[in-house]
C-alpha cells in the first residue's frame, strides 16, 4: 500500500469522524436571548434555543424534537445526508482498493472512489450553503449565530475533498504500474 493511500485513508476517518459529529450535533444554529418557559415553570427565562439539521433545543436541555423552521431546512438536510452516504461510499472503496492485492492496479477502481470523495465534498457544501442561506436573515435580525456543528461539518466537507485529490495523485501511480515506460522511451534520442 502506498504513502499516498495509506495518507487518503487517515485523511477520510477523521473527515468521517468530524462529519458525522457536525451532522448528528444540535447546534448548528444558535439564537441568544430568547424567552423560553417550560411546563413547570411559571416565569419566562431566557436562554438559548440551539437548532441542528434534525432537531433543536434550548440550553436546558429540553429538545423540540423535529423542528424544521424552512423548507429549505429539509433540503439541507437532504444534501448532508447524501454526502455522508457518498463519503462512506468512497471509503468503503478506498478500503478494498488498500486491502485487496488485485484491486491495487484498478483504475476504474481509483476514478470510482475519486468521484465519490468529490461528490461527498460537493453535497456537504451545497448542505450546507443552504442552511447557511436558510439563517441568514435570522442572524442579522437577532442576536444569533453559527454554532460549533456548522463549523464541524465545514471542516469536514473541506477534508473530504483532500481523499479525493490524493486519489487524483495514486491514480497516475496506478496508471504507470499497468503502463510501464521502458527505458527506450526514456533515452534521449527518443525525446
């Protein structure tokens, strides 16, 4: 197995990680100040209403299950969720590729989990310019900004590009092992 997999495949468990947690997490989004009153409660507090791809909650821990403010909310989830499918995809590729011995020189093999690492990439971004679009408004009207989720799976959008390029560069090794230049080619009088 070359530096280069071995590299891509350190490079998609942490992307993997990293988006998942984006994903998963509530906090995408967060509103500062808002009244908030439980069942119990006779008085209005204030608080924090965190809201995530698939559900929010206030600060206090009492979750709003399945809030969706837009539908743009949906289609970004959407999106997210066809990233990390394509991601999975392009791992579980990179792994068979690293593994199996007959897979090493494969080039449909390489171009496959290329394109899924890129599509990964693409359908996170687009996730998440959508909820980005989606609350914009909201952040300029109330006290309110990007939470630690978003950044998450910005981070692992951006990582899950670098797999792909990596595979970019291990495709040309695979291509010179299937292809090899004799040392004819080489020579001087040949150039």
């Amino acid at each position: 197995m070359s530096t280069i997999v071995r590299v891509a495949i350190g490079v998609f468990i942490v992307s993997a990680i990293i988006t998942i947690i984006g994903i998963s997490a509530p906090a995408w989004f967060v509103f500062n100040g808002v009244s908030y009153r439980s069942s119990k409660d006779v008085d209005f507090k204030e608080t924090s209403l965190f809201v995530g791809l698939w559900q929010g909650c206030y600060q206090s821990t009492n979750v709003l299950e399945g809030t969706s403010f837009y539908d743009a909310h949906q289609t970004a989830r959407a999106f997210c969720v066809i990233g990390v499918i394509a991601l999975f995809l392009a791992g579980i590729g990179l792994f068979v590729f690293a593994c199996l011995e007959t897979c090493s020189s494969n080039v449909k093999l390489v171009v496959a989990v290329l394109i899924f690492f890129v599509a990964a990439g693409l359908s996170l971004v687009i996730g998440i310019s959508i909820f980005a679009a989606e609350f914009n408004d909201e952040k300029k009207n109330y006290n309110a900004d990007y939470a630690y989720a978003f950044v998450f799976t910005i981070i692992g959008a951006i990582l899950a590009f670098i797999p792909g390029g990596l595979m970019l560069g291990e495709l040309c090794n695979v291509r010179n092992r299937q292809h090899p230049r004799s040392n004819a080619d080489n020579s001087p009088d040949s150039l």
